[in-house]
C-alpha cells in the first residue's frame, strides 16, 4: 500500500516539477490576461457601460463565463494556483540540484582533457620554478580562487552565480504571496470629501479631516499641473499633524496610504437643484430648491417633492436604466417623485434642464402613462467641489517589494556572473592552461584572452615547436 | 524655427530613410550565406564577402559600411532632436520636477523610441556584426518617425506633463521598459534573418501565414471585443500590408540570388545573437515593467498591480518572454527539428507581445495608460 503511495508521490513530484507544466501554465496564464485587456473588467467598468457596448444578452454572457473578472475567475485562479505548486517544486528541486552543483569540488584534469575544452592554449619549453607562483598571483589578481593540486592550479571564481536564479524564482514566490496577503488582508475604500468633512478608517484609531483642496494650473494654461488636498491627522480629538498629497505623494501613518485620486464636482452625490413646478393646468407654483436624495414641502398643495438623483449626463440603455454617460454637465437630469402628506406616490418623472429633453420626456409620458398632475422643470444646479481620496490598507506592499529586491538581484546575478573556473597544467616541459565558464561558452573568449596576454608575460618565451604554435580554439 | 526638435526630427526621418536603403542595398547585394563566428568581433565579418556570381559594380561597393556611417549621422540628429524636446518640455512643465524624458504624448514617445532603438542596435552590430539586422531596426525607426510626423500625431507644441506622470518612478520605468523593447527589437531583427534562413524555401509560405494571422486578428477577433476607430485601424492595416509587401518582395528578390545552402553554423550564430539581445532586454522589460512600473502605480494610483488592460499586456509581453527563455533552455537552439524552430518562433510571439502591448493597446481599449 505505501509502495502505492510512494508512487503516486513520485508522479506528482514529476508532475509539478516538469518545465513542459510551466510553460503550459504560463502559456495559459498570458492567454488569459491577453482576454483581460480586451475585454473591459468590472473593477474599471460599470455596469451600463457594458450593456451599452455588448447588448443585455451578451452582457449576460460574458458574466456567466466570468469573462468580466477574469482575474478572479475560477480557472484563473485555479491555473495561479498550480503554477504556484509549480513554481515552489521547481525551485525546491532546482534548489537541490544547486546545491549539489555548490559541494561539487573542481577537480584536476588530465592535459588531454584540458585539451578537449573550449577554450585551452599550451606553451612549450623549460619552466622556471617561481612560474606557477606568478600565474596564482595572476589569476588571483583577477579575483579568482586558486588552489594548488599536485601539478596543477585550479582557479575558479563567481560558483554561487548558480544560486541567482533560484533566488529569482523564489522572490517570485515572495511576490505572488505578497500578492496574495494583499488580498486577503487588505482594504481599500475610496471617498468623497468636501471641506472640513472627518473621514472616519475602519479598523484605524484616527480620523482625517479635509481642511481644503485645490488645483494648481500650468502658467498661462487651461492644463492642470497638480491637485492637492489638506489632511489633518486626529488622534484620540488631538491633531497629530498636517500634510499636504497631490499625485504621486500620498500620505502614509500606521499601515494606511492616503492618495490624491480624485477631483472634481460632486453632481451626483450633492448636488442641489431649483425645480419650477407647475400645475398640469399651467398653474405656476413657483421654483424650489433642494439637495439630492431629500426633498421639500409645498405646503398649500399639500404635496411632498422628493429629488431622487441627479445625473449630468442623462443617458438610457437598451433596457431602460438611466445612468449618466459622462460626470460632466452635458444633459443633466433629476428624478423626481411626488407624494401627497399620507406618503402616497401621486407621479414620478424625470426634470430636465435642456427644453428638447423635456419636451420628448413629456410627450413620450403622456403617451405611455397619461396625463401627470403637475409639470416639473428643472431650472437650475450647482454642486460643491469635492476631492476624491483613494484609501488603503496593503500589508502585502512590503512583502512585495521585498520580493520585487531580490527578483532584480537574481536577475543581475544571472546575467552579469558566469561560474567561471581555470585549469593550469604545469608538466616537466610544458603548460597548459583551459578554462570554461556555465552556460556562456561563447562571452568567455574575452575574459581568457586577457589573462592569457598576462601569463604570456610570465611564460617561457623561447620558439615553440612548429606543430604547437600557440594552438588555439575558441569556436566548436 | 519656434521648437528644434521637431526639425532635428524632420532631418533624422530623412536619414533613416537613406540608412534604411543603404542597409538593404548591403543585404540584397552582399551574400551572406557564409558563416559568421561570434568571436569575429570588431573585424569586418566574413559576411561581407562579395558573392562571386555577383561582381557588378554595385556589389563592388562597401554598401554596409556606409549603411553603419549613415547610422551614426541619423543618431546624432535624434540625439539631438531628443534633447531639446526634453528642455522644451521642462520650459512647458516649468521644471516642476528636474528632469524628464520627453515621454508623455505618443509624439514623444515614438520620436524617443526612433532614437534609442537604433542606438542600442549600433551596439549590437558593434558586438556581433551581422548587419542585415539593420534593415528591419532602421526601418522600424523611419516608420516610427513617419507616424509621429502624420498630422493624427502631429509634430504638437509640448505641453505640461499632467500630474499622474510628475513622478522619477516613472520616468525610471518607461526608460528601462524602452531599453527592454530597444533589444528586443533588435532580437526581432536578428530573428527575422533567422527564420529567413533556417526556411529558406517554405519561408514564403509561413510569412503569408503569419500575415493572415495577423489580419485576422485584426480583422476577426479584436473587434468582437472592441469597437474600433475606423480611420486609425485602415491606416494601420494599410501600413501593415505595406510592410508586409514589401519585406515579402525583398525576400523573394533575395532568395532569387542566392544558390548555396546556408550552413548550420551561421545558423547558430544568427540564434545565438537573437538569444543575447532577447536575454538582455528582457531584465529591463521585466525590472522596468513590473517592478518600476509597479512603484509608480502604488504612488499614482494606489496599487502596484490592478489588472489593467496595458500592465496586463506587459505582464503577457514579459511572460511570452520567460516562455521563449525556458523553451530555449530545455529545448535548445541546437535542435535542427521543429523545436529549434519554434524557439524562433517564440521570439516572434514575444515581439508581436510587444507591439501589442506598447502600440496595439491604445487602439483597442481604454486604460489608465492611454497617454502612451
Ligand atoms: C513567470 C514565471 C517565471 C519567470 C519569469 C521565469 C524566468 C526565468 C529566467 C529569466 C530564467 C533564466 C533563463 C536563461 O538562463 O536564459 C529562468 C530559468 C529557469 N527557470 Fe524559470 N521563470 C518562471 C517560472 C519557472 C517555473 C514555474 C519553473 C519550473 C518548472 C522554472 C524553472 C526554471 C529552470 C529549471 C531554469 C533553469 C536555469 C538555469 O539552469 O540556468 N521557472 N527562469
């Protein structure tokens, strides 16, 4: 039975360990990003807007195959997590291999194995005794480390280079679990401030309050340069200290991240309009003035007016759901609802401040619903600025960017170091010196042909033997 | 003239038009079916000898050395055309911070990527010597100086850097990522000489495929997605075909004139240089994509990573990279079988990744990105 085990054990160590996994699974993982830029996901997307570009049915679609948050799909998550398993495996048994490859010793080799590496070079003629002392110094001047073993030096430099890509694929690790602890531990809100307002953290033991923001144009331009916002840090009532964000500085205390993210006229959560209402006789009642969501009385018609939105850009999709296109001032729109004093909905309809709007809205009412009671207009709007404060919390950022040092120094390591070893065979009449680097056969031709101009100094300088003439490889 | 740069601009446009000729007059005349060894460097390489059939008087001429020549001068007039675009950008910014790379408006973007692109490929002809990589670098660059200079670009005044963008992190990251994209284009090159040699007949063939893939993509699949500014994308496919037409004619005018079998060691050669320019410019993309790319986003944007559509796109880019690296490595560049060819093929995916996320983005969707 654990022979069984033992087995199934083994395939999966395979498995997981395999590269033909990884490049299937990264494969995968980029086919579906690749869907993911194209098609819009909901963290950036509203829902209307979708509707307005695929229709309701192929809204639907899309969400039934999670297609709008790929990135928390099922199978993109499933796929993340065996190329997490993956990766760990791999790095376990690369790890191994590593470290086998570290407790390697370099070993003497024959002359005639010298002879069969890359790149080798042989001098012949009589050898003075302090020759093998010269060329150790030489070599150790150019950082290697020299070790003598009966006839010959052995020279190697950089062996722990190996380790670099390991730690990159390990930093990768670090990186996706930091990825991960974002998500699970993290919280982020966004709100809307306007001045003086207290914002109140969960979790946190501090309030902000907004003491005022305001944007900074470029000189003689309509181009803005920065928004800024005022926050005072409140402590247990006391205030601990004021800073000033714009984009790119946020403000950071205890664990949270403040960022200026946001500007603009608050239409849609503030806005205060004037409606002129008016009898379905012609009537005049005069113009009101109330902030969105509340409402006013009028007392001689023993009416309630509740303003129920506002949308600055009025806009309908396919199946009737109003929205506002754009958060400028382009077609704006309030829903009004009016009651009488029992709380009984007398009419609902929408105002409009541009006359054809109205006129169509009207005309189309009367025609679906009949004739309303009254007539309501809306004459007039303003809203108070606001400044748009994205809040974080992100215990994963410092585990991220401890991953993101060592994937940069793995990487380095990997491309700039090469294991690089020599061998100097000094035999009764001869030297012959080979060297080799991992993986780089070709880039080591440089580094050899400089230590070689130094030894030559040092070595015999008598005519060698025709056939021997500094025979040289540097190619296969 | 009220702006330098685009001047200096106009005169490299003119420049790399005549280095991109002279780069091909020296692949289409020169044979260079010869093997070319790595450690040939410095010397002129052996690819430079005269194809014997061909001894006219055009082919008597040194045609890639004044290709290289002609380089050099184009490089100085977009040295130049970059730096006063970065003084007149910081005059219209008002120094808000010292100093930035002129890379907020997709003008200066195609202008800064029309001079580090080719620099960096004087560096690796310097290294490696093979110059018919030349023809598709300086090409990419005309074409590159061209778009900026349509009026939908429009050589415009420089105006302030908006706000999202007054930030070292980012200059530090576009800057990497252009190193990246700068070898890997070079790579490309390298690779599209590759792959012309390793499929010397079938290679017909498999270009009108990948042009087919190409269109189709574009015709058939993103705008299932997507709805597509008409004039942008006629304009592009027309450029497209362009292009494709023409390489596909230099091709074919080429293998005409060539007789002898390329050996396997030029072969190698060539896959070895794609490798080194891929290798190297991937730390870049990756360190300047992710990592750089990442900082600046937690500062602008509140997060590092938020799955948009053009950090997403550069995820893809770098990870069709670690694909083509990992491929080669287990699968090698010896392998004389469909797996030697499909690394190749890999380095085209990586690059088309590339164009994708770096160009084909702004077209299809909208991103926090959308200024580049
Ligand atoms: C997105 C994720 C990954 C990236 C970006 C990545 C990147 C890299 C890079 C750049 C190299 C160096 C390649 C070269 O020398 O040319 C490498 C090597 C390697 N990777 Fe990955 N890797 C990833 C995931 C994996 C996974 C999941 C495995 C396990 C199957 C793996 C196994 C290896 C191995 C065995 C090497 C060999 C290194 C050597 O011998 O020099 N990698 N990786």
């Amino acid at each position: 039975m654990s022979a069984f085990f033992k087995e199934i054990a083994q395939d999966l160590y395979r498995f997981f360990t395999s590269i033909t996994l990884a490049i299937v699974l990264i494969s995968l993982i980029a086919l579906f990003s690749f869907v993911g830029t194209l098609i819009p996901q909901e963290a950036f997307t509203r829902e209307v807007d979708y509707i307005a570009r695929f229709g309701f049915e192929g809204y639907q679609i899309l969400k039934q195959l999670q297609l709008t948050n790929i990135f928390g799909s099922w199978y993109f998550l499933f796929v993340m997590a065996l190329f997490t398993l993956n990766l760990t495996a791999c790095t376990v048994k690369r790890l191994r291999a590593s470290w086998r490859y570290w407790k390697l010793p370099m070993l003497a080799l024959s002359p005639e194995a010298l002879q069969r590496l890359e790149h080798w070079r042989s001098w012949e003629g009589p050898i003075a005794p302090e020759t093998a002392q010269r060329i150790e110094r030489v070599l150790q001047r150019r950082g290697y480390r020299v070790r003598r073993e009966s006839s010959q030096l052995l020279a190697e430099k950089w062996r722990w280079e190996r380790f670099g890509i390991d730690l990159f694929h390990i930093a990768l690790l670090v990186v996706i679990f930091g990825g991960l602890a974002t998500m699970l531990w993290g919280f982020r809100t966004f709100e809307i401030a306007h001045k003086g307002s207290l914002i109140q953290l969960p979790g946190a033991d501090f309030q902000l309050r907004v003491n005022r923001f305001w944007s900074e144009n470029y000189k003689d331009s309509e181009r803005v340069m920065d928004w800024h916002t005022e926050l005072t840090v409140i402590e247990n009532g006391r205030e601990v200290f004021t800073q000033t964000i714009e984009v790119n500085a946020p403000l950071r205390y205890k664990g949270y991240n403040v960022y200026q993210s946001a500007f603009g006229t608050d239409w849609q959560g503030a806005a205060n309009v004037t409606l002129a209402i008016s009898r379905a006789d012609g009537t005049e009642l005069g113009e009101f003035t109330s902030t969105v969501n509340e409402g006013f009385e009028i007392p001689n018609e023993k009416i309630f007016v509740k303003v129920g939105a506002f949308l600055p850009d009025f806009a309908l999709t396919e199946n009737l759901i109003a929205y506002s296109r754009t958060q400028r001032l382009e077609n704006p729109g309030a829903y009004i609802e009016i009651f009488d004093l029992n709380g009984t909905r007398l009419m609902r309809t929408w105002a409009f401040a541009r006359t054809d709007m109205q006129q169509f809205w009207e005309s189309s009412m009367a025609r679906v619903s009949g004739a309303s009671p009254y007539r309501v207009r809306l004459v007039g709007m303003t809203a108070p600025e606001f400044t748009g404060l994205q809040i974080t919390k992100d215990p994963g950022r410092p585990i991220v960017y401890f991953g993101f040092l060592f994937v940069v120094l793995g990487l380095l390591v990997h491309l700039y170091f090469k294991h690089q070893q020599i061998w100097v065979y000094l035999g009764e009449n001869r030297i012959i010196i080979g060297g080799m680097a991992r993986n780089r056969p070709r880039a080591f031709v440089h580094e050899f042909e400089r230590l070689l101009k130094e030894i030559e100094q040092i070595v015999p300088k008598e005519e060698p033997e025709p056939c021997a003439t500094l025979v040289s490889s540097s190619s296969t | 003239m009220r702006y330098p740069s685009v001047f200096f601009f106009y005169l490299s446009t003119l420049s790399y038009l005549v280095t991109f000729v002279l780069y091909l007059l020296h692949a289409v005349l020169k044979n260079s079916s010869h093997p070319v060894s790595l450690a040939d460097k410095g010397r002129e390489p052996r690819l430079g000898i005269v194809a014997s059939g061909a001894a006219g008087s055009l082919s008597s001429i040194d045609w890639g050395r004044w290709a290289t020549r002609s380089l050099i001068v184009s490089l100085v007039f977009s040295t130049l055309g970059v730096l006063f675009r970065s003084i007149e950008l910081g005059n219209a910014s008002q120094w808000v911070k010292a100093f930035f790379l002129p890379l907020s408006t997709t003008y200066e973007t195609l202008t800064f990527f029309s001079w580090l692109i080719p620099l960096v490929y004087l560096w690796v002809e310097r290294k490696f010597g093979v110059k018919q990589i030349g023809v598709f670098v300086t090409g990419a660059a005309f074409v590159m100086l061209s778009v900026a200079a349509s009026p939908s670009f429009a050589p415009s005044a420089p105006t302030g850097v908006p706000a999202s963008l007054q930030s070292y992190w980012l200059t530090t990251h576009v800057l990497f990522m252009v190193i990246g994209i700068a070898f890997f284009t070079s790579g490309f090159g390298a690779t599209l000489v590759y792959l012309w040699r390793r499929y010397q007949k079938k290679l017909f063939l498999l270009f009108g495929a990948l042009l087919g893939v190409i269109g189709g993509i574009i015709f058939g699949v993103i705008p299932l997605f997507a709805t597509l500014q008409p004039l942008k994308m006629a304009a592009s496919v027309a450029l497209l075909i362009a292009l494709g037409a023409g390489f596909g004619w230099l091709l074919l005018f080429v293998h005409r004139r060539e007789h002898q079998p390329v050996s396997w060691e030029y072969l190698e050669n060539i896959e070895e240089i794609v490798y080194r320019c891929n290798a190297i410019g991937f730390p870049f993309y990756a360190i300047g994509g992710l990592v750089f790319g990442g900082i600046w986003a937690e500062q602008a944007w509140s997060r590092y990573w938020g799955w948009d559509p053009k950090e997403t796109a550069m995820l893809v880019t770098a990870v069709v990279y670690a694909v083509y690296l990992h491929a080669r490595l287990t699968w090698g560049n010896r392998d004389p079988g469909w797996r030697g060819g499909l690394v190749g093929w890999l380095s085209v995916l990586g690059y088309f990744a590339v164009l994708y996320a770096w160009i084909g983005i702004n077209y299809f969707v909208a991103s926090l990105h959308s200024f580049v």
